[in-house]
C-alpha cells in the first residue's frame, strides 16, 4: 500500500470519499470539527491517500495545532477495504509523521454514540486514551476526545 500526500485537485476518487465522510458525518452528529475540502488545504494540515495500485484505499490528514501538537482528522476506508488494515496503515504514518515533526501528542475526535462504537475501539487498539476537549474544540455533548502521548 502506497500512501502519499494528496493535493486534493486531480483525484476524484478521493474528492468523492471527502464528500461521502463529511455529508455522513453531518448527518450522524449535530455538532463536530469535520474538514471539508477547503479546510483540509489549509497550511497547517497535511492530507493524505492510501493506494493500491489504480485503486483508492483510504484517507486521513494530519493537522498542525502548535509545534507541538497534532490532531487527526477525515480518517475514512474505502467500503470495499474495511478490515484490511487500511485505517491502521494510515494512522500508523500519520503517527510516524507527528514524530518526525515533534509533536510530543497527537489527538482526534471522534463520535460518542454507538455508531461510533468501533471507531473509539480502533483509536484505544492504536494507544489513544480518553482526553479532554483539545485546541480550539470547546466542550461537545456528541464528542469523546482521544489522545495519543508520542516518544520522541
């Protein structure tokens, strides 16, 4: 699996997964931080998509909040590719990246409903643990906040 930094301009394969998570995401919460196309070109994230030859697997962006600290955003698997170690693929780079850069811990928010049951899992499986509300993001009744301490 290739991941690579995405200019978000020229795939639209990844432009429709884009749309796809943001227009989900918008109807299972009331209130969340999802990006959408414009946001995730802004300088301080990073965004990108995991290839398999011809075909898109996945997505995931890292956005800077301070030098030191980093927060994942639009993690989506393609339908077809669930269970296949995409989104483990994609958060593993996203942490080796937060490393390189120096970020000392990387964050997300994710669902607090069942829907987002096994997302919360997957973000315990990968390290993360319950955190209070990060950066920018005020207190948010459908949210639970997970953070990852990085080593340096």
């Amino acid at each position: 699996m290739l991941i690579k930094i995405d200019d978000l301009k020229s795939t639209p394969a990844v432009l429709d997964l884009i749309s796809l998570h943001v227009a989900e995401i918008n109807r299972m919460v009331d209130s969340c931080d999802v990006l959408d196309v414009s946001s995730l070109q802004a300088s301080n994230a990073t965004f990108y998509s995991a290839w398999e030859g011809n075909d898109l697997m996945g997505i995931g962006a890292l956005k800077e909040l301070s030098s030191t600290h980093g927060e994942v955003k639009s993690m989506r698997t393609v339908a077809t590719q669930l269970r296949k170690g995409v989104g483990r693929a994609i958060v593993e780079h996203l942490i080796k990246v937060a490393k390189e850069r120096g970020y000392d811990r990387l964050s997300l928010e994710t669902g607090k409903d069942a829907s987002f049951k096994s997302a919360r899992g997957f973000y315990t499986n990968m390290g993360f643990e319950l955190s209070e509300p990060y950066g920018p993001l005020p207190p948010c009744p459908d949210s639970s906040f997970v953070t990852l301490k990085l080593e340096s």
